[in-house]
C-alpha cells in the first residue's frame, strides 16, 4: 500500500483542547493511516493513503476541527473573535 505524508503549518492551536478537536476528527477520517501533532511547532503531520486525501482537504478538516470542535477552546475564540 502506498501512502503520502503531508506536514502543515497550523497557526490556530493554541491548547491541549485544540489538540484533542483535530486528533479526533483525523483520527475518524477515512484514509488516514496515522498523524501527528506538535503544538510547540503549530505543525500537523498526516499519513494517509497514497491518493485519498488532499492538502487543502486536510487543512480544511484541521480548520473544521479548531472552529466547530466538540470540546470548546474558550483560548482560542478569544484570539479570534
């Protein structure tokens, strides 16, 4: 199987709730083999399957995950709204 690995620049995690929200939904996509995320950095590193997903399909995942979260970052809306 083939895969593709992708790493972003993600200004907008401020916390560990950040962190859980875009874990989360990476880790319920489907063709996502594995990730990372470092908040010290403000990268995101994804490994999916060779084909299945895009990087402007990734970030717009990762912006889904900071804005509309499950778990609110209270930190977060603060600095942008």
């Amino acid at each position: 199987m083939k895969s593709r690995k992708i790493e972003l620049r993600q200004h907008n995690m401020y916390c560990s709730m950040c962190l859980l929200n875009v874990a989360t939904v990476l880790s319920e996509k489907e063709g996502v083999i594995e990730f990372s995320i470092d908040l010290d950095n403000n990268t995101v590193t994804v490994k999916s399957r060779d084909g299945t997903l895009s990087r402007k399909e990734i970030r717009a995942l990762i912006n889904q995950a900071l804005t509309v979260g499950a778990t609110p970052c209270d930190y977060g809306r603060r600095q942008t709204g």
